[in-house]
C-alpha cells in the first residue's frame, strides 16, 4: 500500500469512527477534493492502468472499501442507490455526467422501481460527492474518465434493487 492510500485509509477510518453517519462521509468527501489537487496523489490512488473496479484498500473492522475506476470509453449506469450502504464519488479525471433521482414506485424483488429525475449536474475532477443510504442516481460517461469512489460496504456482495427512469 502507497502512502498516499494509507493515509487515506487512516483517515477514512479515523472520520467514520468520530463523525458516525453522514457527518464523517462529508469530512471524507471535502479531503477528496483538496487531495485531488495533488496531480501525485490522483496517479497514486488512480494510476491510468487501473481497471474498471479495482480495490485498493477494505478496511477490516468497519468494512468501507476504496476503489480506483478507469473507463476507457462511454459507459453508462442505469439509476441505482447502494442498497443498505453508502458511496462517495470523486472525480479524477474527464467527468462524469450525473442524475440524481425520486422514487415514484418501490422496486420489489421481480419489479423494477420507477424514479424520475430531479437534479442533473457535471462532477469535473476534483468534484466530491456524497450518496446517502437510498439515494438514487445514475451517472453518465462519454468519454474516458477516471474516479475514486469509496463504499461503506463491499458492494459486489450486495444485492440491489432495480429501477427504470419513468
């Protein structure tokens, strides 16, 4: 583990400890974005051999995950939250188009939910964002972007809802 990512780490671990909640996210989220400055520490966390969803660092009493994301072309993600977790997005490179959500109809277990759009916003690098428990949003990518994301859980072992934009 780099320094820059160990640092990090302890730092992730030390606000969602001290600020439980949606407090520590934000403090997590304003350190993104003065660290993203930092053209070292955007190639030490987000190298550009990085895959689509490479895991850097899982922390193992709290269980937060922080990811590096290269996409080399368009890609797009249909409306989504992070189940019973949370995601802070930060932007390193290109940027990210993203929708945010209301839930017009709950999704069950064989029934997509239905969400209409209620904000639409372009996250340039340096650009943090936090998404709450049950906050929906989708983001779009034209072109090759990169960006750090951090998740309150190992999302790969969550399974989520779906939802359709009405």
């Amino acid at each position: 583990m780099n320094e820059v990512l160990l640092d990090l780490s302890q730092k992730c671990r030390t606000w969602l400890e001290t600020y439980p909640g949606p407090a520590g996210r934000q403090k997590i989220a304003a350190h993104l974005e003065e660290l993203l400055i930092n053209q070292d520490a955007v190639n030490n966390l987000v190298p550009l051999t990085a895959g689509e969803r490479d895991l850097l660092y899982q922390d193992p009493d709290l269980g937060f995950c922080i990811l590096a994301h290269n996409y080399p072309g368009p890609k797009t993600a249909p409306p989504h939250d992070h189940g019973p977790s949370w995601a802070i997005y930060a932007q390193v490179r290109g940027e990210t188009e993203m929708r945010e959500y209301d839930l017009v109809q709950q999704a069950t277990a064989d029934t997509p939910g239905k969400v209409s759009v209620n904000k639409t916003y372009q996250m340039r690098p340096g650009d943090a964002y936090v998404y709450d428990e049950g906050v929906l949003h989708a983001p779009t990518r034209t072109e090759p972007t990169s960006l750090l994301r951090i998740e309150g859980t190992d999302m790969t072992q969550v399974k989520r809802m779906k939802y359709e934009q009405i």
